[in-house]
C-alpha cells in the first residue's frame, strides 16, 4: 500500500507541476528565441534553462523515492573563474544538461497527462465501486434515474445493482497496484534517461577512472615492494654467497677442511635464497594458478600458512585471469598478514560464488586491528580489487576476531 501511494503522489501532484513547468519553458524559449536578435533572449533563455533547471531538480527528488534509487544529481557546467557578469549570465547556455532539462520539461507533460488520468480512474471506480452499496440505495430513488445494470438488461433491484458495482470495484481495486506502479515508471523512466542518464554514466566514468588509478598504483606498489625485498633478502644473500665460493676457492690449496666447511655454509645458503626466492614468487601468479585454477592455488597456499587453515572452496570454475590474480593475491597476502600479525590459532577461507560475484572470506581468531587506511597493507589489497570492480571489506575490532572479505565480478 505504502508503494501505491508513494507513486500516486508521484502521478497526482506531478501532473499540475508539470502543465506549469511547461507553460513557462515553452514562453520562455519561445520569447528567447524570438527575442535573440536584439540579445534581449538571451538572458531570456538562459532564464529558461534555470527555471527548467529547478523543476528538473524537483523531478530528481521524486524519482529517487519512486525507482528507489539515491538521489542523482548531474554536475552543470560552472563558468570559469574570473568570469565577467556576462558570462555567467549566459553560462546555463553551455550547459548539454541544461537544455536536457529544458527538453525533458516539454516531453514530460504527455506521460503526466497518461499517468495522471490513470490514477484518477483506478483510485475513483474502486471507491465509487465499493461504496455505491451505501449511497446507492439513495440514488436509485432519484425520479428518472437509470443505472447501468439496467441498460445491460441485468436489472434494476438493489442487489443486482450493489453487486454488479462492487464486482467492478473490486476488479479496479486488485488492477490498481499493477496499473498507478506502470503509469509511474513509465513517466519516470523518461525522468532518469534525460535528467540523471549523464549523471550516471559520468559516474561510471569516475569509478573506471579510479579503478585504472588503482590498478597503476597497485602495481606500482607491488613492484616496490617486490624491488625491496629482493634487494634485502636475495641480492645480500646471492652477494654473501659469491664472497663465501671465493673465499673457498682460496682456501682450497691452503686449507681444504675450511674449505669444505665454507662450502657446506655457502650450500646451506644456497638453498635459503632459493626458499626466499619461492615465498616472494607467492606474490606473483604461481604456475598452479594458470595451469590448474583457484582450488589448487588457494589449497597450496593454506597448506604453507604457518597458522592452521580451515579451507572451504565451492566453486571449481575457471574466471578471467585478472579475477583469479586478484582472488589469489588477496588470499596471499591477508595470509602473510595472519602468520606475522594476528597471533591467531586457526584461520578459514571460504571461496563460493553467488550470482555474478566471487566471494572470498578469510576470518581468524587473533587480536584484530586491522584496517584498510592508506600505509596500510590492506590499502594496497583494496586498490588491487578496485582495479577488476572488486571490493574489500574488513571487519577487525581491537581485540579480534577479523573478518575480512573480498568481492569481485566475475559474471
């Protein structure tokens, strides 16, 4: 009931807002155009365009209730600074979204008139319908009255005529909901393609623009990152190394027992390097995620986590490799984050798929704290899923447990 109402209001008062509206943007542009010669119609039509401007911004305010959507508002084009009065003045001129609002003021008045008519008939039969039992036991004693049950040869009697009437009623009463939420989308629709449609779209823009940023300033970071820990861990040790073999090979003729123990020692660091350089490959995709997909990568990673991992993957499909890169990193990372961080006793990753998104969720039981603020190592996981339209959700209070949740579309 409570969305019967809302459209009706919607059709009901939007139809006399909207024959004003048109009445002034219709003599306004046309005193504007006529006028333009002399530049009398130009500010004349720049005061068209902003009259249309506020009706547009009231239109706006009521689709949002009646498509059930955020209120949407497209941003006008604002003169440059230093802008002399005359160019303000004219400024809504420059504006594609002002004459959109000027367009959707003359357009709108067919759809209103259709919603409005339509909703006065479908409030006014059910109630004149249901009613008539009560007023229509006078009216039927009114000299020459005739009704239309009598005319269709069904009678004249009370009851024939109460029931005929309340069956109609109660017809246009069960139509009513279907017929007022069509006639005002049908108008609204009209309302969100010229008076949000640019807004929209400018806003998908954005969130692409920003997804391309983060995409570059996650990779960016990852590169850094990946620089400094091989210039920290392998590069010294591969540098200790190449120091430890010369120095054995002096050692040689002199001193073959030291020898071999700096070869042993330089062995034994030999195959750190190589352990070093297979926890920094983690970051990368690994070959079992090409070749094999997210169950095996994602059980090869629990299997290495130093913190046990209760792993529940329900999903066995093949994605687009940057979903499953971004999938994996996450994991990758929120894992390390585990076994350096949370001083946890158990951890759980989920992996499901619900609709067009993949879903992983990683909990464990340690000391929380964890937020995605920038210098953080969950901001850099955050700009990694924004780059596939992805999104992180963390949800870690002092004191644990963490939760910590990534989407991505993969439809």
């Amino acid at each position: 009931m409570r969305r019967v109402l809302l459209d009706s209001r919607y059709t009901l008062v939007g139809f006399p807002t909207t024959i004003i509206g048109f009445v002034l943007m219709i003599a306004g542009f046309a005193a504007g155009v006529g006028t333009a010669v002399v530049w009398i119609g130009v500010p004349l039509l720049a005061g068209t365009l902003m009259v249309a401007r506020g009706f547009a911004d009231a239109e706006r305010g009521w689709l949002s209730r009646v498509l059930d959507r955020p209120p949407v508002r497209p941003r006008y084009k604002q003169p440059p600074p230093g802008a002399g009065r005359m160019r303000r003045l004219v400024n809504p001129l420059t504006s594609g979204q002002s004459w959109l609002d000027l367009l959707h003021g003359v357009l709108n008045l067919p759809f209103a008139i259709i919603s409005f008519v339509l909703t006065v008939v479908f409030w006014a039969l059910p109630l004149a319908g249901l009613t008539w039992p009560v007023y229509g036991f006078f009216t039927m004693r009114i000299p020459g009255s005739v009704e239309l049950p009598e005319l269709l040869g069904l009678g004249d009697s009370y009851l024939v005529n109460s029931t005929f009437y309340f069956g109609i009623g109660l017809i246009f009463l069960l139509l009513m909901p279907l017929t007022i939420r069509v006639s005002a989308l049908t108008r609204a629709m009209l309302g969100r393609g010229l008076l949000t449609g640019v807004a929209e779209l400018q806003e998908r823009i954005d969130d692409l623009a920003q997804g391309r940023a983060a995409a570059v300033s996650a990779e960016a970071n990852a590169l850094r990152k990946l620089e400094r820990d091989i210039h920290d861990g392998p590069q010294q040790r591969l540098v200790s190394l190449a120091m430890e073999l010369s120095r054995a090979q002096r050692q040689m003729t002199k001193d073959p027992d030291g020898a071999q123990a700096t070869l042993t020692s330089a062995i034994s660091a030999t195959r750190e390097t190589l352990d070093e350089l297979r926890a920094l490959s983690r970051g990368i995709a690994p070959p079992i995620l090409s070749d094999r997909g997210l169950a095996p990568a994602l059980a090869a990673l629990a299997g290495r986590c130093t913190v046990p991992v209760d792993l529940d993957v329900q999903t066995v499909e093949r994605y687009q490799a940057a979903v499953e890169n971004a999938i994996y990193f996450v994991c990758a990372e929120t894992l390390t984050n585990v076994a350096k961080h949370s001083r946890a006793t158990v951890c759980t990753i989920q992996l499901t798929r619900i609709g067009d998104v993949l879903m992983l969720t990683i909990g464990d039981d340690g000391v929380g704290g964890a937020h995605v603020a920038k210098g953080h190592g969950l901001a850099g996981l955050a700009d990694r899923l924004r780059a596939v339209d992805g999104e992180l959700t963390v949800r870690s209070p002092d004191g644990g447990p963490t939760l910590i949740v990534a989407e991505v579309p993969c439809g």
